[in-house]
C-alpha cells in the first residue's frame, strides 16, 4: 500500500485527487506529496 497523499485539508480538488490515487492513475511527485504543477 502507498503511503497518503499529503493533499492541503479543504483542497476543492481533495477528494478527486485522493480517487485517482487510489485507482493507481497518479501516486504524486515522491514523499507523499501531491504537486499538481510538476
């Protein structure tokens, strides 16, 4: 299992990029994080 996205609490975009994460589709930039500009 991955570990959580880091992903800022209230983020409009939480709950979908916490989706995408778990159907595989993204894991974020390296240590947990989430960077949507990279």
């Amino acid at each position: 299992m991955l570990p959580p996205l880091v992903i800022l609490p209230g983020h409009w975009a939480e709950d979908w990029i916490e989706q995408l994460a778990i159907e595989g589709i993204t894991s974020g930039c390296g240590n947990g994080n989430y960077c949507p500009n990279d």
